[in-house]
C-alpha cells in the first residue's frame, strides 16, 4: 500500500495510484493457469506448478480453486509462507545447504506439511543424517539431473548417481526420486529446437530414474519442467510431474523465444510520465530498474527489448517505444534503434504499462499486486506477495 492510500484509501482505478505499481491481469492470469494446466492433462503427469514467479497465494488459489495441491518453490520463505496457507507437498527445487535443511525439516515438524529436498553430491546427502537425528523429521530427497548443463545436478550416466542414492538412504533418508530443469532451452527460439530440447530433458530423467531402479532404488517420483520445453513437449513417457513457473504471467524472454504472444503477459508496471527531452528523443518515467529490474534477459535474443516494452494505460502496445535506459527510479523511453516510427505523444502525467522482461524479477520488486482486467482500468483487488528467503 502507498503512502497515499494510506492517508485516503486504497486506490480504486490505475489512475489514482502513485506509480511505480505492478498490475495484474486476472483474465490472462487464469487463461495461462490453465493453458499448461490442460496441456499437463493431455500428456498423463501432474503438473506441479513453481511459485517463485507469482509468490502469492492469491495467485496459488487460481491455480488450485479448489484443495492446495503441489507446487514447487525456490526459497524457504516461500515454503513456510504456503505451508501456513495450507500446502503440505512442497519441493524446494535448490540444493541444499545444511542449514537449509534443517529449517525445511523443522517446518516439516511444525506444519505436517512435506518438503522434499534436492541435492546432488554424497556430502549433502551424509549431511541428512544429522537433520534427521536433530529434528525427528525423515528427510524426504530428489537428486538434481543435469539434462543440458545450465547449472547443476549430476549427469544420468555419471557414477556419482548411485553413489548418491545410496548415501541418502545410508543417513536414513527417503530417495523420492529424481528431478531435471532444461534451462538452456531459455537461449532457444524455433519450435523444432524446443522440441527436441523437451526431448533430451525426458531421456534424461526418465535414463537417471532407470538407472537408480536397477540399483535397487524405487524412484517413485521423476520430475521435470522449463516453461519452454512444457509448452513443447510432445511426449513425457516415463515422467511422473511437470513443473513450470514463468508461464502464470509469461514475459518478453518467453516471448522471444516463442512460448508465448505479447497479449499473454500478465504483469506489468504502471508508470507516468515525468519528465520530456525531445531533442533527445527522450521520455522520463518515474519507474527504473528498482521497479523493472536489472534484468536484459532479451538483450541476446533476436529483438532487445531494453528494459521492457512500453503500453499505453489500457495496455495497447505503442509500436517500437522501449524502456531503452534505467537508472536507480528513472526510465527512458526511446524508440527502439533502426525504427522509423515516431514518438507518440506522451505528455507529463500520462500512464503507462511497461512489460517485463523478466517476470520473476520485475515481481520481485515489489509487494503486491494491483489485479486488473484488460484494458480496464478499475482496480478489483490487492494481492500481497512473499518476498525474501
């Protein structure tokens, strides 16, 4: 809530708010929910939805209207925030540390909520035995995969695997099975690439949970899930979950790789105009990277999108005008380099919606959302969201 809301009330349209604020579109909110929601039908796996994108229980609602069901989170405030709402199967989809481990298990005792563990070395595995001694919890673990070498995880055929395996259940652990996040499928951006990315992410897995099967382990659980790849795959064979986060709201980075339409991002900011130097080519907005993030993730795609596409307050997108720079509370707006179009006229006072780059980060900036619907500029709800870790 703003300082002006608090003196007068909370706002009731667009127009009455002190910008920067992050708006929410209901209708394209529940219509992605439930893009990915019936493609997860269709290909036979749960889907287990990655709350760090939304971070809102509001938002978990729409995706689960009904009982909570599993979701996937990134940090263990997150866990703690839905476990109190309710949530009982979480994955913590990070590698452990210690005392990271410790915290999840005593939520565990606390709530009777499960929150499975990742991990991918024999020394986080021996560390279980001492969390589980501590609290009185059995930890309950999945070993990272590592399909395409974004970030960590062991490879299926890596000797290490077993080892692993082994060693979690050695320390008195549950192995739930094993988990892959294709995130080099983020640098794509042809259908057949992502394809055969979703593919390779499958093979992976699905190799990995064989090869812990032939051990002896029963690897209930086989998990995977990038946005991209979710919308894309043709065949998940062998894999019991789906995960996915970005989808919910979508942004440019998924835009220019060919998940999604402009129309589908859900979020953006809301900013006026401050300020003009025509001789510059140059609009001011009172929204820089505190409110829109550092993130450039479009800065290597096809078309750089800068610190976000510019809308007018309904939300139509105003042909080739960017956030081209960002400084701490300032933006400017320029047209985008090469384009013959002209600066629409956007005198100061005047609204207008920036789409993010990176949804995940651009939420982060903030503490709530104003929901909205299309074009409309009536404000219909007032969402919190968890932040820190």
């Amino acid at each position: 809530m703003t300082v002006n809301e608090k003196i007068s009330g909370p706002a009731a349209t667009i127009e009455d708010l002190v910008t920067p604020a992050l708006l929410l579109d209901r209708t394209k909110l529940a219509r992605n929910i439930q893009r990915l929601a019936d493609r997860a039908k269709a290909l036979g796996v749960v889907l287990r939805p990655h709350m760090k994108t939304a971070k809102s229980i509001d938002v978990a609602r729409i995706a689960f209207p009904g009982e909570p069901g599993p979701i996937t989170v990134s940090t263990l405030a997150e866990a703690e925030y839905f476990a109190e709402q309710g949530y009982r199967d979480i994955t913590y989809a990070v590698g452990l540390s210690p005392a990271a481990a410790l915290r999840a298990m005593e939520l565990c005792r606390r709530t009777g909520a499960e929150v499975k563990l990742l991990l991918d070395s024999v020394e986080q595995a021996d560390a279980l035995a001492e969390v589980r001694i501590t609290t009185g919890v059995v930890p309950s673990v999945l070993i990272e995969v590592d399909c395409d070498g974004h970030r960590g995880g062991l490879n299926p055929d890596d000797p290490l695997l077993p080892q692993v395996a082994d060693r979690v259940v050695a320390a008195g652990a549950t192995l739930a099975g094993v988990l892959a996040h294709a995130g080099e499928s983020y640098g794509l951006n042809t259908p057949e690439a992502l394809v055969k990315a979703a593919e390779n992410e499958r093979q992976a897995t699905v190799l990995a949970a064989e090869i812990l099967r032939a051990r002896g382990h029963a690897c209930p659980i086989v998990s995977l899930g990038s946005t991209p790849t979710a919308h894309f795959a043709e065949n998940l064979d062998g894999i019991t979950e789906l995960r996915a986060g970005v989808y919910m709201f979508f942004d440019l980075v998924q835009h220019g790789v060919g998940v999604c339409a402009v129309d589908d991002l859900a979020i953006s900011v809301l900013a006026t105009v401050i300020g003009t130097k025509p001789e510059k080519g140059w609009v001011l907005v009172d929204a820089g990277w505190m409110a829109l993030s550092r993130d450039r993730g479009t800065a290597n795609q096809r078309v750089d999108q800068g610190y976000g596409m510019v809308c007018d307050e309904s939300g139509r997108v105003l042909e080739d005008v960017i956030v081209a720079d960002a400084s701490q509370e300032h933006g400017i707006l320029k047209i985008r380099s090469g384009s013959d179009t002209t600066m629409p006229d956007l005198s100061v006072g005047t609204k207008v919606r920036i789409l993010p780059n990176h949804a995940c980060a651009m939420a982060a900036q903030h503490e709530s959302y104003r929901v909205v619907d299309g074009a409309g500029s009536e404000i219909l709800a007032h969402w919190p969201r968890i932040r820190g870790w």
